[in-house]
C-alpha cells in the first residue's frame, strides 16, 4: 500500500482513520490511501477489540456462554442471546413456552429499536449534527429502564435461558411499553422533519455511498444494508422463528442502494418494530416463561447444528458442533457487520473522505461484535 | 501626562479590547453551552458557581496550566505563530468597530477596508497551523479553510462594495449614523436595491463560513478531521485558537450589526442609542449562529464551494448590478435632491 | 433442489445429501475434496446464493475416538456374549491408532436472498498443513472469512491476495483455535 503511494503519485498519501477516530465509533481502523480528498482505497483493519469468544465457547459449558453473547453487540445482546438461546435448544430438542417466546420478541424488538434510535444519533452526530443524538438517546433511556426492570441489565443483557427467560415482567412493564411506544409515535414524526427533511442531510446522503444488490450477494451482506439495496431479506420473515409469523409486520426495503436508502430502512424498521411489541403485549398469553423440563447439564446429540436470527444490524447465526460432552466443541460466531464491512473497501473507492464516513456510519458497525 | 492623551486612549482601548476579546471568549463558550444544552433538552453547565458562570474562569484555569505539547515533527516557528496569527488580526478589527457615537478605539475612514484586511491574515494563521503541525488531518483542514475562505470572500466583500457604494463611506460610525431608526436601516433600506434583506442574508451567511461556524465547520469538521487545524494543539495554543474564533464571530455579527441592523443606534427613536443596542443586536446575531449550529449537520466541501459560486457569488452580483442601477436611475426619476 | 444436487454431483462432490431442517438448521449438506471448492461456489454464485460464513473445525484425535469406541463397543459386545455363553470374558482389545491421518474441516454456508434453502459445502483437509484453493474470485466476501479462518487455524487458502494475521496481531504466529493450542 505505502509501495503504491511513493511509486505512483507523489500527491497521494496514506491516512490512518482510527484505530482512536470520533468517526468510526469504536476501535476500527481504515487504511485510506488519499489523493487530496478523494479516496484511493479503503482497507479495514480489524482486531483492536478481538476477545476470541469462539475459543473461550469451547471452554465453558453451554450455558456459561450465554453472558458473552450479550458482549458481541452490545447495542443488540437481546437478539445474540436469543440466536444462542435458539442454537443449544434446536440442538438440545429443547421446547419453550409460548409465554416466554413472546416475552423475548418483545425485549428483542425493544432492544432493536433501541440499537437503532442510537445507531440514528450516531449517524447524523457523523454528518455534524450534534443535537438528534441527545433526542434519540433520551427515548433510548425509556427503552433501557423498561429492559431493566425485566432483565437486570442495561447493555449486556443476558435474559434469555436455554427454554425460556429468566425472569417474568413486573407489572408495570406492559403498561410502561404502551406509553412508551404511544410517545415513540409521537417522536418519530419530529425526527423526519428534523432530520430527515434537513436539506443537507438529503444532499449528503442521496445517491452517495451506493452499494447495489449485486455487490451486497457478493459479500454476504444482510440486514439493512442489503434490504436498503432492494434485497427483501429479512430472516424473521425468510426463515420465520420464534413466534414472528403471528404478527402483522412489514420489511421495509428501498430500492436506490445509497446511504439515505439505509437510513430510510433504519428508520421504517422502528416504526415495524414498534407494531410487534404492540401486537405481542395485546396477545401476551398466560403461563410458565421457563419450559418444565430443561435438564441441569446440557449435552447435545452430537452432530452440526445452525441457527440465525434477524439481529438489528443483520444476519446473526450461530453454528455449533456437540460432541455431546457439556461444552460445545466448536462455536461458531457469524456476524452481520463482518460481511456488511467487508463490502466498505470496494464501495467507498473514489469517494470524498467526508461522504465514506458517512456511508460508514450507514453500515452501523459496532466493533466488538466484528472482532467477536 | 496631559501631554499624550491619544496615546493613553489608544492604550486603555486596547487593554479594554483584549480583555474584552478574552471574557467574549470565555463567555461566549459559556453561552454556547448552555444554549446547546437548552436546545438539546438538557442544562448545560450548572456546578461552576451560579448558573455555571464560573465554568469559563474553570477553564481558562485548566488551559493555562496544560502543557503546550509540541510534536517533534512540527515547524517550531510556524506551529507557535499560528495562533498568534489567528488571535491578533481579531483583535486588531475591534480597533474600528463602533461600540457607540464615541466608544470606538479609532476612528478611520476606510474602517471597513481594514476590517477585511485583518480577516485575510486570519486565513493565514488557520493556513499555516494546518501545515505547521505535520499532520495529514491538519493538513487537510488548512486546505479546506484556505478554499472555503477564498471562495466566501468573494461574495462577501461584493456585498460590502455594494454596500459601500450605497452609504458612500468606508467609516464605520458614518455608516452607523447614517441609520437612525429601524426604517432607515439598511436591511430594509428598499430605495437603495430591492434586495438589500437578501444582501444581509448573503454576507451573514459568508460570515458563518468565513468564521468556519455549522453548518460550515468543514475546518474542524470533528468527524472527519478529528479537530482539524488544531488537532495537534493543546493548551493554550488550542485556548488562543479558540479566542480567535469566537473574536471572528464577534467581529462578523458587529460587521453585520453596523452595516445593516444601524449599530449602536436604537430602533425607535423614542429610545436612546447606545452601545447597549449594539451589543444587544451582535448577542442576537451570535445566538441565531449558536442556533444554527446546533440545528443544522455539516455540509459537504463541494456543497459548501456550490453554494458560493452558484448561488451566493450570482446573487451578490446582480444585488451589485441592482444597486449600481438603483443609484444612478434614483436622482434621474425623482430629480437630483 | 433436485437440480443443485445433480449439480453438486457433477463436479464430483463426495457426498450429497438431504439434512433435517428443524435439527440441523440446513438443508442441504455437500461434502466436496478440497480442490472442489471452488467449483462448488459457482454453482452456489450460478444458482444466485450468498455466501453467510466459513467455518473451521479442528478434528485433532477424532479419528482416534472413532476407533477407540468402536473398540470399546466391541468389547462391551464381547464381554455381552461370553457372560450370555457362560465363557470366560475374552482378552479386551486395544485400540490400533496407528496410521491416523488428522484432519480440519472448512465448512462454507451458503443461503439465498428470496427462498429458504441453506446448503453447507464441507470439506475436509489433512491437519499437518492444510490448504484449499481461496473462493474470493467468486464471492468478494469470502476473502475476509478465509482470513479468518486463517488466523484461528492456519488454514492456508491458495489464491487469497493478502493471507496476513487479520483479527490477530500482526505478529501473530498461533492459531488459537487449533485444539492443542494453550497459551
């Protein structure tokens, strides 16, 4: 790379964005090769905050592992504790109570719409604007009080339980999400004419940063990343889990592959999210939130087991390999932002430094879950 | 000591100026704060004394008693005089500025040209800042500032021509006086061109890019450049960038204020004038700018140059060609007096 | 269906066969040699599949564990017979671990966009310096995947551009994944 810019051009020079940059939120680092402000090649570098939870899996019974998946995405640990959660009962043969699959695509969908009020605040704070991050933040804190009081944590949950979850809902929780989401209504409107009516937000987000459904397939990418390049794939609607087909939701999909398709997708998704948690607490059935016969130690059959869930930034799925002992043999983590961030390099070639940052921040990356 | 009165005034202005650069400095951040804080549903700061008045005196403590860290790479002599080079050409402006009838430091006929003279070196600080601190997101910056100015300058100073060729003086208080109430100001001053609100409109706006404020802050765009210019800078070399700054936005809205909204003079005439009005008028200005900062998200540099050249040069152009016609057709329709 | 399976039989792949669904969580499961697969990605590329992930496995001592039941089993069989027949229990055999090639696995998983069907490409290498030919030329994303599972398991993916320590430092040179890894 450096080979390059001394040989070529002597006006091309390498920047190091990151691994400590206000932009990239976390600790990525991005080799550009600059030529002036325009971008000659993006190259990701991975591994600041790389933990090796795959190894440490195969060190630790199948439910001791269930607190680190909370530590992958720390802005949506509900969604990486329900693929665990799914993985270990699919191979354990293990059923869960109805009352407890709707507890958790409840909190899953709080926790979602939580990822992306954050994921909202972040984006726009990339492009200068400061103030929509402490808006979004205040709803988020309604969100993070109400998963408090059910699942004792704020950020790293770990609620799910091989058969259930852990802990039934207090009584004001139903009512509390029911306010809550009556004032979410409210804000969403206010956000739109903010910010997504702001004429340079549309001038800056708009046909840059495109990505097509072609180059999406390529990388793997899923989540709103593909469906804002007109892929209509959404897991709980391609490969329904849980109890998702009971509900009436939409996927939001735009067609134009730019940053404003992924920020419309994002915002849309709120909006879906918030008429499940709806749908959910009018039919919350009665009954146990743990099943009745969850054994103590858990050995699955040997053999593969696979299982993914729609994650808020996508794809997540999770492979283990039993051998039939207590602790997975191999523990396989694959997650979304890792395939959607190995489309930047190729996307963000010749673009303004200014426009890559913000078709970074509409990748929504959050670093511990790429390095895992 | 009778012997040199002038000298003494001139030494008293500019301890005042100083001093009043510094605490607008230091008081402005505070405002900044908490207008931000107010616009963000929160309250800014609140710990430092009443209302958090003491937060400025905090931090001015705090950036006096930082260590000036100075990269082994940077140019010594560049990267020490650049912010003296941003600060001072700031407060040289004020020497001019009419604060009310007699509260100027000095008044000269061509106050205006001075003005815009000394906002040019300012581009010059920024510029070897940037260069001087061996850093590619500083070098960056510089260059953007360098365009951004170059390109505002333009329509800005054709605004002050037009607005030179109207009032026929380059004085600042003759300006000043030249509007005795809010009829008679220039922004509304419809005789002299049609488009004199949008005139204002164009040299506030070259005003918000010239001082790199939202949503032009392209120079210290913090995620992108991290800080821009000044990212190397600690301390008080940062502390003297930024006096520098909120001296320019000071200097941009009395600039404002003077040439359109009638200075020190008040609105009605009932009411006296005063540097109070002047004052009010330039805080007014200033908050709008905090406003639109905490509003508006950071353009892009292309948006930015578009912006000048397709927009604001044109139209700066055609009030200049407006005017010129207003000027000579006036005294032809309705005679010489 | 039926024609990707004929598909995957033409390139020739090892075995093809039908998974269970609800347990499994795939479809389809193809076992390739290691020089099939990049074939096999084409055909997934060609039938408009996304590749989701690569997975290494380290089977270090399974082959040992495999004989060493089935030596136990037939222990336990004979012991069974002899108490049946009133015999004396026979000699207990010992398990023959001789000749035993270790082995790793890469497993490519394969999903489409518009309908459900997920396919797992296995493919096994020989532990003691494994390599397989790099699919990046026909899923971009692979190269990241390969790199990773290049990182864990040293698995060496011919034809990737730039097979350098990708999670890991920089200067890494363990593979942690690897089962006798200890630090």
């Amino acid at each position: 790379m450096i080979d390059l810019a001394l040989s070529q051009n002597k006006e091309i020079f390498v920047l190091n964005l990151g691994p400590q940059h206000p932009a990239t939120h976390g600790v990525l680092r991005v080799k550009l090769l600059m030529d002036g402000e325009y971008i000659v090649s993006a190259e990701p570098v991975l591994g600041y905050i790389h933990r090796m939870h795959e190894k440490m899996g195969e060190n630790r019974t199948w439910a001791q592992f269930m607190p680190n998946t909370g530590r992958l995405d720390y802005l949506g640990a509900l969604s990486y504790n329900h693929g665990y959660a799914r993985v270990v009962e699919r191979a354990a043969g293990i059923e869960v109570p109805e009352r407890a699959e709707y507890l958790r695509v409840i909190t899953v969908e709080l926790n979602r719409i939580a990822s992306h009020l954050l994921w909202f605040g972040a984006f726009v704070l990339d492009l200068g604007g400061f103030t929509p991050l402490l808006y979004a933040f205040d709803d988020r804190e309604m969100i993070l009080d109400l998963l408090e009081s059910v699942t004792g944590a704020r950020l790293t949950f770990c609620y799910f339980r091989f058969g259930g979850v852990y802990n039934d809902i207090d009584d004001n929780f139903v009512p509390g999400t029911r306010a809550f989401i009556k004032r979410l209504r409210k804000r969403m409107p206010e956000y739109h004419n903010l910010v997504t009516k702001n004429i340079i937000i549309i001038k800056r987000l708009r046909d840059v940063g495109p990505i097509s459904a072609g180059m999406c397939r390529r990388y793997g990418a899923t989540g709103p990343v593909a469906r804002g390049s007109g892929i209509n794939y959404d897991v709980r609607k391609n490969e329904p889990y849980s109890v998702y087909p009971e509900f009436d939701f939409d996927i939001p999909v735009y067609e134009d592959g730019d940053s404003m398709a992924r920020y419309m997708v994002r915002m849309d998704e709120i909006e879906q999210s918030m008429r499940i948690v709806e749908q959910a607490l009018d039919r919350l059935p009665d009954g146990p939130v743990m099943a009745e016969k969850v054994p103590k130690i858990i050995k699955p059959k040997p053999g593969d087991y696979y299982s993914v869930v729609e994650a808020a930034r996508g794809t997540f799925g999770v492979r283990v390999v039993s051998d039939g002992t207590n602790t997975p043999y191999r523990l396989k983590l694959r997650s979304p932002t890792f395939s959607n961030l190995s489309l930047y390099g190729e996307a963000a070639r010749g673009m303004l430094l200014a426009d890559a940052l913000a078709l970074m921040g509409s990748l929504d990356l959050v670093i511990p879950e790429i390095d895992r | 000591m009778n012997a040199h009165p002038e000298i003494l005034r001139l030494l008293a202005f500019l301890a005042g100026l100083i001093i009043f650069a510094a605490l607008n400095a230091a008081y402005l951040v505070w405002l900044e704060r908490k207008v931000c804080g107010h616009i963000q549903r929160r309250i800014g700061p609140k710990e430092v004394g009443p209302f958090g008045l003491l937060q400025p005196l905090a931090d001015g403590i705090k950036l006096m008693t930082k260590q000036v860290l100075v990269p082994p790479q940077v140019d010594p002599v560049l990267f020490r005089l650049a912010p003296a080079l941003v600060l001072i050409p700031a407060i040289m402006s004020f020497v001019v500025i009419p604060f009310s009838a007699n509260l100027v430091a000095r008044e000269i006929n061509i106050g205006l040209l001075l003005v815009f003279a000394f906002a040019s070196v300012n581009v010059l600080g920024l510029l070897l800042g940037g260069w001087g601190s061996a850093n590619k997101y500083a070098v960056i910056s510089a260059a953007r500032c360098v365009s951004q100015n170059v390109a505002y300058e333009i329509p800005m100073l054709i605004t002050v021509i037009t607005m030179v060729m109207i009032t026929g003086t380059m004085n600042l208080n003759e300006i000043v006086l030249q509007q005795p109430d809010i009829s008679q100001w220039y922004v509304f001053r419809f005789t002299a061109s049609p488009l004199m609100p949008v005139a204002f409109l164009v040299f506030f706006i070259c005003s918000l890019a010239e001082t790199n404020r939202a949503p032009f802050d392209l120079g210290e765009a913090e995620s992108e450049l991290i800080a821009g210019f000044h990212t190397e800078y600690s301390g008080m070399g940062f502390g003297l960038f930024f006096m520098g700054e909120y001296a320019n936005i000071v200097i941009g809205a009395s600039l404002a204020t003077v040439l359109f909204l009638g200075g020190w003079q008040s609105p009605v005439s009932f009411i006296p004038g005063g540097w109070w009005w002047f004052l009010a008028k330039v805080y007014f200005l200033i908050f709008t700018i905090m406003w639109i900062r905490w509003t508006y998200p950071r353009t892009t540099l292309w948006g930015l140059l578009n912006l000048s050249w397709k927009v604001l040069i044109p139209i700066s152009l055609l009030n200049l060609l407006v005017t010129g016609g207003m000027l000579k057709l006036m005294p032809l329709i309705f005679g010489a007096g | 269906m039926e024609n990707l399976i004929a598909q995957f039989e033409a390139i020739p792949a090892l075995a093809v066969k039908e998974a269970d669904y609800p347990v499994r969580g795939y479809h389809l499961e193809v076992t390739v040699a290691p020089e099939a697969v990049v074939a096999a990605a084409e055909v997934m590329d060609v039938a408009g599949y996304t590749l989701e992930a690569i997975t290494g496995i380290d089977w270090l001592g399974e082959e040992a564990r495999r004989r060493e039941a089935g030596v136990k089993a037939r222990n336990a069989a004979a012991v069974k017979a002899a108490k049946e027949a009133e015999e004396e229990p026979p000699e207990p055999e010992t398990a023959d671990l001789s000749g035993i090639t270790e082995e790793m696995e890469v497993v490519y998983d394969y999903t489409h966009y518009d309908h459900l069907f997920r396919v797992m490409v296995r493919c096994r290498v020989a532990r003691d310096n494994p390599g397989l030919p790099s699919i990046h030329q026909v899923f971009a994303g692979a190269d990241w995947h390969e790199k990773e599972t290049h990182d864990f398991f040293g698995i060496v993916f011919s034809g990737n551009p730039d097979l350098v320590p990708f999670i890991l430092p920089e200067d890494a040179d363990y593979h942690p994944l690897l089962k006798d890894f200890s630090t």
